[in-house]
C-alpha cells in the first residue's frame, strides 16, 4: 500500500508538501497540486481519513436530528445542510427522530459513539438539561435550548403580520389561523403572535385552531380542518402555518364546495416546492432554506472551532403570492 512519503517522491515534493495539499492549508500553487494529484492517482493513494481525523482531533462529521424526513421543509433544508456541510469538508449523519424522546436519546449517543464533531438539532422532544448535557457543540434549527445553544430561524412574526394583511387586503372578513402546538417554546410560535396582533388592530373576527402536539399527519390536519369548516362556515381566509396545512384546506375545501380563492383564500408558510405545483397555486411565505442551512454550518463550524456565536439568528423572509389569494 503506498505511503504519503510514496507520493511525496513521484511527485517530486516534500511530504509536508503533500500533507498541506490534502489538508488544504497554506499557499500551494496549481501545478504543484496537480503534481500530487496525478501522482496519487497513478499510485492509487487513498489518504488515511481515521489517521487525519485523530491527528486533527476531529472526525468531519456532523449529526443532524430532524422528526420527519417526509415532512417537504425537514427534507429540502436537510438537502441543503448536506450540500453546505460537504463544501466545508464535512459529512452528515442524519437521524429521523420521530418526535420520539426515546429515539431521540438513542440517536444522541450514536452521534457520540461515532464522535461527531458537532450536531444540528431541528427536533424538540428533550428537556433543556438534556440538551446541555451532551458536551458537544449544538446549533438548533427553529427551536429556542437555550442561550449557550445558537439558535437559527426566519421572521416567523413579520412572516405572520404580512399573510394576515394579505387576507385582510384581498377582502377576507372572518379569518382563521391553523398554528402549530403552541405549547411548544419554538420560534414558529410568533406565526400566531403576529396573526393575533393584527387581527386584533384591525377589529377582525377570528378563530385559532392547534394541531396537536408531535404530529406531523395529514389525516390529523383533515380533521382540525373539517372541524373548523363545520363550526365556522362564514370563514373566509385561513393563515396556516405550514404549506402542508395550507394544502391540506385547498383539498379539504374542495370536498366543502368552497372554492379557492373566491369563496375562501389561503396563505401557508414556508415556501416547500409542491406550493407551486398546487391548483390553485399556493400563496405563502418563504423561508430561505438556502441561507438557514448555510448559516447552521457556519455557525456550527465556528463553535466546532471555538469561537463565539450569537444565541439566535432570525433571517428574512418574503411573501410569495400566487392563485390562492389573487382577485380575478
């Protein structure tokens, strides 16, 4: 089996020389990379990854904990964590929780058997000593820990405030929310803050539903929605706070002879890509997943490598209006 000092000599460089480019630290100039390149190739060099993670006390690996992989936005930003952490050198283990607490402590302790260097938390099912507990460096996406914990999230309340004005510009009169748990302390809590201080402002009638609590499930949403049909047949705009919620009432309105957007206009939340696809095209507002995985990794890499980093990071977000909500 070839050696880096293998390489180093058909190359026609130091070791050291050698070990920079691998590592990618330092000036190296192109031809000499291309050297060591070509020379691993033709010796078939494969570079010692557990020799290099020990000599750097790191494993390059992350851990990444969501509930549902199936649910749109857990799995287009997990797409996007996977792309930006694999830019900076690193590789994700990725663990579908469930909301199951058990199995969220089972994965926990797989992460640090395998010694990931740092683990991004989308799930939310443990207490906060739980979580400090784990010893290692923790980013969490759109959950409040705790204040050693950075927390990354959208605009959930200006992303509130300018759905409900939609609605009420486009001539809606008795307005729904359809919000998450809201006895969960999460950032998307402020989805129903921001519904409330506008409806409040402007003299609205109108009802709050929550989905229950560790459930990501379509039937649960179909019943939450017929209920609310049923009891409040004069609604006529729904602020939800997912896309899928939001899709779940355009196919439920169907079944009660109301159509969208004439008889009832919709505003979801998050911007998944099957928003566009629907008939009526859904109106919503978008987080940028692009930027929100982007930033977990940054800030993840930065307290991997010691340095400070704010305890939340709230980004923009826009509104995106399509047929669900437009006059014809």
């Amino acid at each position: 089996m070839p050696s880096l000092k293998d390489v180093a000599k058909r190359a026609g460089v130091s070791p050291t020389t050698v070990s920079r480019v691998l590592n990618n630290r330092g000036y190296i100039s192109e031809e000499t990379r291309r050297k060591v390149y070509k020379a691993m190739e033709e010796l078939n060099y494969q570079p010692n990854e557990i020799a290099r993670a020990l000599f750097k006390k790191r494993s390059y690996f992350l851990g990444l904990i969501i509930p549902d992989i199936s649910h749109p936005f857990f799995a287009e930003i997990t797409k996007y964590i996977e792309y930006y952490a694999y830019l900076k050198g690193y590789k994700v283990l990725i663990c579908n929780s469930y909301l199951d607490g058990h199995k969220e402590k089972e994965y926990i302790k797989m992460l640090k058997r395998h010694q990931v260097d740092g683990i991004i938390m989308g799930s939310h099912t443990l207490n906060v000593e739980d979580y400090k507990s784990i010893n290692l460096p923790i980013v969490a996406l759109d959950r409040y820990i705790s204040e050693d914990i950075p927390c990354i999230t959208s605009d959930n309340f200006t992303g509130a405030i300018m759905a409900t004005k939609l609605l009420i510009e486009r001539g809606c009169k008795y307005l729904a929310h359809i919000s998450g748990p809201l006895e969960l302390n999460t950032p998307a809590n402020d989805r129903y803050y921001g519904f409330l201080k506008v409806v409040r402002e402007k003299g609205i009638k109108h009802v709050v539903v929550e989905t229950k609590l560790n459930k990501f499930e379509i039937e649960e949403y179909q019943k939450i929605i017929k209920d609310l049909f049923e009891k409040h047949p004069q609604i006529d705009g729904i602020f939800a706070s997912s896309d899928l919620i939001a899709a779940t009432v355009i196919r439920m309105a169907d079944r009660f002879k109301k159509n969208v957007p004439k008889d009832l206009k919709v505003v979801g939340f998050d911007d998944i890509g099957l928003a566009s696809l629907l008939r009526p095209s859904l109106t919503t507002i978008r987080q940028d997943k692009d930027k929100m995985a982007q930033k977990l990794i940054e800030v993840l890499i930065d307290k991997i490598e010691g340095k400070n980093a704010e305890s939340k990071y709230i980004l923009p977000i826009s509104l995106i209006e399509r047929e669900s909500t437009k006059i014809k």
